[in-house]
C-alpha cells in the first residue's frame, strides 16, 4: 500500500474513529489525543499490516487500546465527579444517548459498532478481540438494558 492510498483511507475513515472515541472518552481533548495517537501509531507501524483488506479493523483496534490508555492515565488525575457531562450531538435522541452512556462500556462498545458504524457482529468481534458468542451476547444484554432504562421503547437498535 502507497502512503497515498494508506492517507486516503485513513482520511475516510475519520468520522467512525471520532464516534469510536466518543463512545469511551467523555472529554473533547481526551478523544482528540486518542484519535492523534492512533493515527501516528498506525502511520508508524503501516508496514506491519499484513492485510490491506483489514486496515480499518487495525486502525480501530489501535484506537481502542489508546482510548483505555488514556482511561487508565485519567483515573490517576481526575476523579469520576469531577468529569463534565458528555453532550449529545445535536441531531441525536438525547433520552438515547443518555441510556447508552449509562451503561458499561463492555455493552456500550459493541452497541456503537454494530449499530452506528454498520459492522456485522462477526467484524465487532474481530476488532474487540472476543469470541463471536461474546459479542452477542453483550449486545443482547445491552438492547435489554436500553429497553429497561427507555421503557420498552428502544426500536431504534431493536
């Protein structure tokens, strides 16, 4: 792969890095400097990557590990109240979005895979590095839990 196809598809990839990020980090600057530092561990080790067809799976995986590094750094620095509240995007259903980021983020995570970003569960599993059984599971127990917190009226992911 050229550096100009691996920028390219790096630059197409932008929007479901951020929503990636979004779904793990509550703060701004915290998902700027995941998303920073996936893109220059990936440019970096670009040769490593044996198969093109799965650059973006790669580069997701990479993404993740940075957002739970700079999880792990945060617990050092800012205790849990002290976080802002994390805001919806405008267009977004906020009673939604607040169910979803109530709940763990081992839930979260697939949800936002499959749902917003259009991988099938077999692909949630590659990247989140789970057994397919797994995966299935947790988005069972989140659809169930998103049912529960809205009132049965989850029929956007359902």
């Amino acid at each position: 792969m050229t550096t100009e196809e691996f920028s390219e598809r790096i630059v197409g990839m932008m929007q479901t890095l951020y929503r990636v990020s979004y779904a793990q980090l509550a703060q701004d600057c915290d998902r700027d400097d995941a998303v920073q530092e996936c893109l220059y561990k990936a440019w970096k080790k670009r040769h490593q990557l044996k198969d093109e067809r799965f650059m973006q799976t790669w580069v997701i995986r990479i993404l993740i590990h940075e957002c739970r590094n700079i999880q792990k750094k945060g617990r050092l620095w800012l205790p849990l109240d002290a976080l802002p509240e994390r805001a919806a995007p405008p267009d977004a259903n906020h009673e939604l979005h607040d169910a979803l980021f109530a709940m763990d983020e081992t839930l979260r995570l697939p949800i936002v895979l499959h749902y917003m970003e259009g991988y099938s569960t077999q692909e949630v599993a590659q990247i989140l590095r789970l057994p397919h059984g797994t995966v299935k599971s947790r988005m069972a127990r989140a659809r169930s839990e998103l049912k529960k917190t809205m009132n049965g009226e989850v029929k956007v992911l359902c």
